[in-house]
C-alpha cells in the first residue's frame, strides 16, 4: 500500500486561506509530515497595509512552525505565495501565475472562506460560494490535477437533525440567486436575507451548503472530497497540545469564562459539545487528498468530521472542566473568579445576565468613571452578549453525523499513516485535551506566560476576599434595612436561625450516639 508520505512527495500543493487558523496547521503538518513535498502555493491577498510576501514570512516565524524550523531550517522555500484576493474576478491572479498553477499544480486544498456569523449575504456569497465556482474553474485548467479538496462545515445542513455523508440538494439553485442578488441594493439584501437563509442560523452555514453543491457539480470532471468539520477547536497532539490562535467558536467563550467575565450563557448541558481539534482535522484533509487522488472514487466523497458519535462530551462537562482548568491556571488580571453557568432557560440566563454581567459591570465603569478613567466594562459585555447571542443555535441542540466514509478512509490506511495523520477521536481524553485547550489560549491567544501562575493565582485569592467582603457588608446591610426595622422581617429571621440550631444540635447528637 501506498504510504502517504510517499504520495505527496513531489507534489505541488495550491492551498487557499493558508494564513487562517486550519490553513496554517495544514501548512506545517504538510512540510513536517511529507518532508518530500515539492512546493506549497499558497493563495494570500495583501491585508492591513502588509504585503503578501510579508504576511507570508511572517506567518513562518510564528511558533506554530517551530518543529518544522527544527527539522529543517530552510523550510520556507518550498513556500511560494500567489497574490490574490479570492472575492475579485479571476480570482484577481496574475495570467502568469495563473499559467505557472495550471501546468504544476497537483492536489488543491480550499480553506478559505468567511466564517462570520454575521457577514451580509452579498459577501458571504461572494466568498463562500463565487469563490469556490472560480477556483474550480482554475482547477479544471490544471494539466496535472489529482485531487480538488473542499473545506465546508458539518453545520452546512445544521436544518437537519441526522445528517449523513451526502451533498444534500441546496435551498436555492446558486447560479439564481446570484444572478438575482446582483442588481440589488445591500439595503433589500440585509431585507430578504432572512427570508433566504430560511431555518438556517445565520449566512455561513447557508452559503457553506451553497457552496458544496457547486463544487458537487464538477464531480464528473474533477477528483473531489469535501471534510466537514464541527466546532475546530485547539490541536489535540500535533504540533503540540493546546495550540490555538484566535476567539472563535468556543476559543472567545472559554477566554471570557477564564477571566471571571463570561458567568451566564444558554446552553443545553446534555447536548453533545461535538468540539473537533484542529489536528485531527488536518489529518483527515490530508487523508482524503492521498484517498481522493489514489483511488478516484467515481463521485465527490464527503467526510464528517465530528467526535459527539464516536467519543461524546457534553455542554456541560465542558463548562465543568474549563472552569475547574482556569482556577487550576487562571488568566492574568482577571476580572472576577471564574465561575460559569449555563442554562437552556431563558429567564434563568436573563437573571443571571442581569446579576452577574451588568450589576458588576455598572459597578466597575462608575469605579472607573470616579477615578477619572473611561467607563468600558457594560462595551465589553454587550459585545459578548452578541457573540454569544449567534453561538446559541450551536450549544442548545444536539445533531447526529453519520461517519461511515471516515471509517473507510481509516481502514485504507497503513497502520504507520494512521500514528502519523491520527483522527482517530476515539482515544481523545476530554479533559485532558481541555485542560491543555485553556492553556493553549493562555499562552497562545493571550500571549501570557505560565510563570506568572502563581502572580494571577495571588490575584484571584484577592478577588475571592472582595468578594467575600462584598457580601459581608451586603449581609450586614439587608439586616440593618430590613430585619432590624420590621417585627415580622425579626421573627422569621429569629425563626430561621432556631431551625438551623435544632438540626445542628441533632446532627450534633445522632453523631455522639453512633460514636
Ligand atoms: C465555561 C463555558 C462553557 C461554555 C459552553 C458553551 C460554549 C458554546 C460555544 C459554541 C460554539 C459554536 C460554534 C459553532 C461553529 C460552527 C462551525 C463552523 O463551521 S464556523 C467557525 C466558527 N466561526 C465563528 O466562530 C465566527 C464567530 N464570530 C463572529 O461571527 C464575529 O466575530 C462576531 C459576530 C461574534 C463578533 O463580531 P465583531 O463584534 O465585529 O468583532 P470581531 O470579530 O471583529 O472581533 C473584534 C475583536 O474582538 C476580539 N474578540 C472576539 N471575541 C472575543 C472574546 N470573546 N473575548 C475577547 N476578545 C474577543 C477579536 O479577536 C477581535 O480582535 P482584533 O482582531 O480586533 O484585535
Ligand atoms: N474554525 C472552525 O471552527 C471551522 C471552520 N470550518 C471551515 O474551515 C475553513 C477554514 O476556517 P478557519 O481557518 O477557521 O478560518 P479563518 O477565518 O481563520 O481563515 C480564513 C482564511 O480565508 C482567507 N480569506 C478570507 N477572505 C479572503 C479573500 N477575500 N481573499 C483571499 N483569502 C481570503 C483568510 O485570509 P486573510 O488572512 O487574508 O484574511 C484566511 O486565510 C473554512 O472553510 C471554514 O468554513 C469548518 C468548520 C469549523
């Protein structure tokens, strides 16, 4: 059998959306897996008054590529970036560059995408779907083409409650809308957006499903997989435990309980929290391109790409154990103990936002406000509660992901394949993969450094005594308004105080009797 690393030796690889958070770990586990591999093309725009060739080098001093540096200090020349902006005509590539890819290209990876909840239907279209039809334009010049892989998302068909490994029919033929979408205003867009996305969340998942039928409908012409990840969340083994490197999905939330902001959110505790790592992900994409490319399957195979079917953890385990993981190794400068609820009620969660999120945060800004300083607390939660408002959907229900192709992929490997490209998620240990996740956002998303531990662990002991005092003065005050000024407020509170005494005397006595 066909080792992997042996098939990708020689190859060129196109790979779009290579600086984003699943780009950048396919990059490195490519140049350190398949030491072999001719040349990574990788498709970039200039962004924030940085170049390409800038984004690029810089992008290879990041810590992410420390092993690959190690094993090879040069690696960085097999790296060949191609400027292009994906939501321009032609994918705004050079003819040139667009001949060198059409004669060397071997296997392409398509990552990019906007993965925005909230993008304007114009511009998700344009990314996630316009986008796609142009690369696979670009991929059927391709003289030596073996395989085109698509990145979606396992929520592309998050309508469905049992979803299996098949391109579903999409909800709206996309060269229509498109062509509809075109002469209209942004204005009637942001109208009937609603009205389009229909029992879908948000414009992401509704263009993702778009988008795989137009890649579905190259099938006959080109070798296509399409991976379907969940939630990607930080890197189970490879390079190393923990590695993660921006806010989204649950990154943000875990950050936010892990400095005492984040206190309410609604969640179902017993739906199945189908958190994937990004590692395994990566695995199995390169996986599929070897399969894709070797075996040609008559049709676009798709791969699930989930962990609530094979090894599940739920909602509420995962809060139990970010919480405990934050207290263990708490963030610096935190702003109060980290201590998380979540609820699938809507009222309990109105309650406790309201007690826990803006009580404090009203407080903190009129801190701030007397001190002479800006107010900034009641900003920083309602940009949480609109984050958390759009992750909702995904945390309060369950989906059922059929993993069959996932399965054959497996067992079509060689037993050496399968340590080195690992996504076998059934010996994934939770809570060890998030303890090591929360450290990951430490350490790589918050640049902090596990030396001052001890430093962040002094300052929640000083938080817990605020806190402590805090409620003793509240006790002593409630007493002194209420209690002390009404007969009937003294009884009760007489009356309670009696009953604590009678069972603590009983407790006291049931306990000598049985000594
Ligand atoms: C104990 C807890 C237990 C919890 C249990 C429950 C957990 C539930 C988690 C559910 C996750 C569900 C995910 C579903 C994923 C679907 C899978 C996919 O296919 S798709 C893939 C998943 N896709 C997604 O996840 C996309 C979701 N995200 C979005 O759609 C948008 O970011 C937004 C609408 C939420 C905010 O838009 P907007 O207001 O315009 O804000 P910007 O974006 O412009 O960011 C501004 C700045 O703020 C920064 N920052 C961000 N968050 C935080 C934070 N929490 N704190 C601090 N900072 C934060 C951010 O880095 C940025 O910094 P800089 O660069 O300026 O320096
Ligand atoms: N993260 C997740 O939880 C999940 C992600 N996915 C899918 O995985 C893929 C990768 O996601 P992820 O890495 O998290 O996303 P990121 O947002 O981190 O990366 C997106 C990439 O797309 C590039 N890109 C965006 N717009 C353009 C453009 N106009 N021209 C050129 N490049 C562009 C970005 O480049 P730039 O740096 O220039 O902005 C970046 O490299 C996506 O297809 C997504 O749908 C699926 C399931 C879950």
């Amino acid at each position: 059998m066909f080792r992997m690393a042996e098939y990708y030796a020689g190859k060129s690889v196109l790979i779009t959306g290579a600086t984003g958070f699943m780009g950048k770990v396919l990059v490195e586990k490519l140049l350190r897996s398949c030491p072999e591999v001719k040349a990574l093309y990788l498709l970039v725009r200039p962004k924030a008054g940085q170049s390409m060739q800038q984004r690029v080098s810089e992008m290879m001093t990041c810590k992410l590529f420390d092993r690959v540096r190690e094993d090879d200090p040069d690696f960085h020349r097999k790296i060949i970036p191609i400027s292009s902006e994906l939501t321009q005509p032609g994918l705004a590539i050079s003819p040139q560059d667009g001949e060198k890819l059409a004669s060397c290209i071997n296997i392409v990876f398509h990552c990019a995408a906007t993965i925005r909840f909230d993008e304007p239907l114009k511009h998700a279209l344009q990314l996630n779907v316009i986008a796609t039809q142009q690369l696979l334009s670009l991929a059927k010049q391709m003289h030596h083409l073996e395989a085109f892989i698509h990145i979606s998302t396992a929520y592309a068909n998050c309508n469905r409650k049992h979803i299996d490994e098949v391109i579903y029919p999409p909800p709206v033929e996309p060269r229509k809308l498109i062509e509809s979408l075109e002469w209209m205003d942004d204005g009637i867009v942001r109208d009937i957006t609603p009205r389009l996305i229909g029992d879908r969340p948000n414009t992401y998942t509704y263009t993702k499903a778009l988008a795989e039928f137009v890649v579905q409908q190259e099938q006959d012409q080109l070798n296509i997989a399409i991976i379907r990840p969940s939630i990607v969340g930080a890197s189970w083994q490879e390079p190393f435990p923990g590695w993660i490197d921006n806010f989204n999905g649950p990154s943000g939330v875990f950050i936010a309980a892990g400095k005492g902001i984040l206190r309410t959110m609604r969640a179902n505790n017993d739906a199945v929290a189908d958190l994937i790592p990004v590692d395994v992900v990566i695995n199995l994409t390169l996986a599929a391109g070897w399969y894709t490319a070797v075996h040609r399957p008559k049709s676009a195979l798709v791969y699930n790409c989930t962990t609530g079917g094979i090894n599940p953890f739920h909602w509420g385990e995962i809060e139990h154990h970010v919480i405990s993981s934050f207290k263990r190794n708490p963030l610096e400068q935190a702003f109060r103990r980290p201590n998380a609820n979540i609820t699938s009620n809507y009222l309990i969660n109105q309650y406790w936002i309201l007690v826990s999120h803006k009580f404090p945060a009203f407080i903190y800004d009129l801190f701030l406000r007397l001190s002479g300083q800006k107010p900034q607390m009641m900003r920083i939660f309602n940009r949480l509660h609109k984050a958390i408002g759009l992750l909702e959907y995904f945390s309060s229900q369950d989906w059922e992901w059929n993993s069959e192709n996932l399965n054959m992929l497996m067992s079509q490997m060689t037993p050496e394949d399968r340590k080195t490209f690992n996504f076998d998620v059934r010996q994934l240990n939770w809570p060890e993969y998030i303890e090591n996740y929360c450290i990951g956002t430490k350490k790589y998303v918050l640049n902090e450094d596990m030396s001052d531990i001890p430093a962040a662990r002094q300052h929640l002991r000083k938080l817990r005594n605020i806190r402590y005092t805090f409620n003793t003065v509240l006790v002593v005050f409630i007493w002194r308004v209420f209690i002390a000024r009404s007969q009937m407020a003294r009884n009760i509170w007489y009356f309670v105080v009696s009953l604590c005494f009678k069972f603590l005397s009983y407790f006291r006595a049931s306990s000598t009797l049985t000594n």
